[in-house]
C-alpha cells in the first residue's frame, strides 16, 4: 500500500477546499486500492463525495453520510439530498459510498470503509477548516446499521502505522441515525443481516453486530429517529439503542412519528421546504450539540 503522508494530504485538500455550493467531488478513501479487495472495479473502490457547506452558514462541523439499501445497494436520495441539507446549514458533508454484498463483501469491509472515511475528515481537518472535534456520521436503514456499527465500534488509531490516515481516531463526535437496522438478532432486517454477515453466521458475530449490546460509556451522543408503521425495519430497532444509550447515560434524542414508510429519506426536494418533521427536530437537537448556527 502507497504510504498517505502530508503531500497527499495537501492535494486531496486542494482538490476540495475551493468548490461551489452543491458542486462534487469524489475521491477513493485509499489512494492504492481499499484492504482485501476483490479487484479494481468500480464496486471494489470505496469513494467519498463532497458537498461543501454554505460558506456563510460554515460552522467548522462535517459528517458522513451513509444510504441505505440493506447493504444491497445505496439510496441516493438517503445521500445526495442528505449532504445538501447539511450543506444548506453550514455543515461539510460526505457521501460514503461503501462495498456491498452482492459485490463479494462482508463484515468487517463496510465498517472498514466507514471508519477510513471518518478518519481521513479529521486528518484533513485543518485544510478542510473543519474542527476535528464536530466530526459525524449520519445513516439511513442499513446505513444507520453501519453508522451505529461505527459508534459503538470506532479506535484511536494505530499510533505505529506508517499511513498517517490510520494514526488517526474513527471516533465520530455525534450520531444521526435514521429508521436505522440496528439488530442482528430476532428484530433485524433479514436482507441486511444475510447481505453483511452472510447465510449462517456465528452467534458471537451476531451479538459483535447487534449494535444495541454494544453500546459503551464512551458511545457519541445521538439523535434517533423511526415511524411505528415502519414494515420494514422494525421501530423495535430504535427503542432497543435508545434504551442500551440509556443505560449507559449517553445522552440522545429519539423520536418515534405515528406515520410514515420505511426509506422516507427527507421526503421532499431541494429546497426541502416541506421536509418530514424530523428534519425539523434534527436542527433543534443539532443547535444544542454546537453542530449548527
């Protein structure tokens, strides 16, 4: 693997700082091809894309943004139309485009994925002007599977590595997570489950990917949402993250909304002024985390 150092730093920097609003950028999160991938296709090479933040609204927060699909595929518009809200209000955002089953991956490459892509944010944080310590991760459905999976599984980094990437925590300081998988157990998402661990994984590797038994002290604090008439993903998933959060004395917000399918996304276009209301309550509990203006 091609060694990162402060060179290739600079010109991914370069490559991103002066870009209009809305206007992209996508950039392999290895520059030598990603860990145990299966060739050089498009499929094998995990991408961020940028959106810059509304330079007057910039409050120096970034996240990343994981569409779901049930680690089948990525929803577009649980990614796309994400990172121009954040964008709208201030907020650097970064569409994750990681492996998938179908293409021949499985646990531990997503979270892989996931954790490189918080990691290069915060490496990049000063000529990115993003403060390294207003760094998300924000997830719909089986991307909240994988931003919950990251929150409660991140590292500081490996202080010996001679990649100056991976010396670098995945830690995110805050979670978003959205109608989100969160169990691998009874109330999972069985394509989800079959996609990420494969036809009969272990008992161990269930409760490891059960994100709701793996909640610690240290765990970000979140903002949770689902509907109750949610036929696809269980609401069950939320309530049992919440409680473990609870548990712990982590401290999160969680909104249960009466109606509403599954895969709502914002439930509206650009400029999402008729956006789900959750959208609305995201901004409230963003403003009291110090996230947005």
């Amino acid at each position: 693997m091609v060694v990162w150092n402060k060179i290739d730093i600079l010109i991914y920097s370069i490559l991103i700082i002066y870009i209009p609003c809305f206007a992209q950028t996508s950039f392999p999160l290895w520059n030598d091809g990603a860990p145990d991938a299966l060739g050089k296709a498009e499929k094998d090479i995990p991408t961020l894309t940028y959106y810059p933040p509304d330079l007057e609204k910039a409050t120096g927060a970034a996240i990343v943004i994981c569409p779901g699909g049930g680690y089948h595929h990525l929803a577009r518009h649980e990614g796309e139309d994400y990172a121009k809200l954040f964008s709208m209000h201030g907020v650097a955002a970064f569409v994750l485009k990681y492996r998938l089953g179908p293409d021949g991956y499985k646990h531990p490459a997503m979270l892989n994925d996931a954790k490189r892509a918080l990691r290069i944010l915060r490496a990049c944080s000063v000529q990115w002007n993003i403060n390294p310590c207003k760094i998300g991760i924000i997830g719909s459905s089986a991307g909240g599977h994988l931003a919950s999976t990251l929150l409660t599984h991140f590292d500081s980094g490996n202080t010996t590595s001679t990649d100056s990437i991976e010396r670098v925590s995945s830690r995110p300081d805050f979670g978003i997570l959205c109608y989100p998988v969160i169990s691998m157990g009874t109330i999972t998402h069985g394509g989800s489950k079959q996609n990420l661990l494969g036809d009969n994984p272990s008992p161990e590797l269930v409760e490891l990917l059960s994100s709701e038994k793996q909640v610690t002290e240290d765990t970000p604090p979140c903002f949770i949402w689902h509907t109750s008439e949610d036929k696809s993903v269980s609401v069950e998933n939320s309530i049992e993250f919440a409680r473990s959060l609870s548990k712990k004395s982590v401290p999160y917000d969680l909104h249960i909304y009466q109606q509403g399918r599954h895969g709502l996304g914002l439930a509206d276009k650009y400029p999402f002024t008729n956006a789900h209301p959750w959208v609305k309550d995201l901004l409230v509990w963003l403003k009291i985390q110090v996230i947005i203006k």
